[in-house]
C-alpha cells in the first residue's frame, strides 16, 4: 500500500469520525414522541441527513480504496477512528478525553505502524 492509499485511507476515516459527530447531534434532537409526525421530524434532523450523506459518500470512498488496497493494510488503517472519534468529540462537544483514550489511541497508532510496516 503506498503512502497515497494510506492517506486516502486516513481521509477516509475522518470523514467517517465527521459522520459520528453528526449522528451524536441527531441522537440528541431525536425525541421519541411515539411513532407520529413529530417523531420522525425529528429524526430526519439536519445533522441525521448529513451524517447519512457523508456515510454513503464515504462508503463509495472506502470500496475505492478495496479496489487499489489489501483489506489487511486498509482496515488496520481504519482503526484511527477509535482515536479519531474522542478527538473530535472532544474538540466539538465537549466530551472528556480520557488519558486512557490517550494511551488506548497510541497503542492503537503502535498497531497500525506494525500491521501497515
């Protein structure tokens, strides 16, 4: 896998760590009002249609990336978003991170320079 693959790769997880922040945000505004209108409106927030949309935009990157790229390279790469996601939380919503997010995310580095190298 050259650099380029694992760039695209690790773009690719971004996006996907993007997605998650938004479907957090739709969680929240999601309200459970029984099955009516008001439900369903609120299901299909904003942020829900984004996070949709950049899940299948990503997909279509990520089976891209399974044409040029063994799955045994890309999905070790793919791990970053267990790093990727606290970050963002972090960063966007406030949500602690963790020193042992910290230490988890560099093992999890440790791993992928391993399993890629």
């Amino acid at each position: 896998m050259t650099i380029r693959w694992i760039l695209l790769t690790v773009v690719c997880v971004a996006l996907l760590s993007v997605g998650q922040m938004f479907f957090k945000t739709a969680a929240a505004q999601w309200h459970i009002d029984g099955w009516g209108w008001s439900t369903w409106r609120s299901l299909l927030s904003t942020p829900m249609v984004l996070a949709l949309t950049v899940y299948g935009a990503t997909t279509v990157l990520w089976v891209f990336i399974l044409r040029q790229s063994p799955l045994s390279v890309a999905y070790p790469v793919y791990a970053l978003s267990f790093l990727f996601v606290p970050v963002l939380a972090h960063l966007t919503i406030g949500e602690p991170l963790t020193m042992r997010a910290v230490l988890g995310g560099a093992i999890i580095i440790a791993g992928i320079v391993v399993a890629t190298g």
